[in-house]
C-alpha cells in the first residue's frame, strides 16, 4: 500500500511539473530535441529513478533484504506495478466510455 500510495503521489507531482514545464518552454527557445528530451524525462525516466530507489530502500529496511536481493527485485515489481497500473487506466477508460 505504501509503494501504491507513493507511486501515485510521484506520478502526480511530476505530471504538474511537466505541466509547469511545458508553461515556461514556451517563453523561452529551445529546440524541439532539449524540449522532447526533458519531456521525457518528466514522463519517464525521473519518475522510475525516484521509484526505484524507493523500491531499493523499502526492501533493505522493511523486508532486511541484501543488496544484491533489493536490486534484483526492483525490476520485478517496478514491472507488475507498471504494467497493473496502465490495465487498469485502460478498464477505467472503457467503463468511462461505454458507460455514457
């Protein structure tokens, strides 16, 4: 639960900031390369830095796992957390639509 909670909690903050992001690039030129790279980043690759060293933590301190055991679960879970995740943004697009 605290993963869950904490998963949704970065994935929020991140998409505001992208959006902030997005906000302040249009005052200021950069090319479209920079612009998809750090979009990129907001979208992808900083929030899967932050929830694996968070995953790497929670398994040292909660499950007293070695390190060699915490970085070989993390892709696991990172993995099924991802994947449940976008299964069930896309029922609860379809319950949206077929239901109106």
């Amino acid at each position: 639960m605290y993963f869950v909670s904490f998963f949704l909690i970065v994935l929020t903050a991140l998409s505001a900031l992208g959006i902030v992001f997005i906000k302040i690039t249009s005052y200021v030129s950069l090319s479209e390369s920079v612009r998809h790279i750090i979009s990129r980043g907001f979208q992808f690759w900083i929030p899967l830095g932050i929830l694996a060293s968070y995953l790497f933590f929670a398994f040292r301190t909660f499950y007293r796992s070695s390190i060699t055991r915490a970085l070989l679960g993390i892709p696991f879970v990172l993995a099924v957390s991802i994947a449940t995740q976008n299964i069930l943004s896309w029922i609860g697009l379809l319950l949206i639509v077929f239901s109106i």
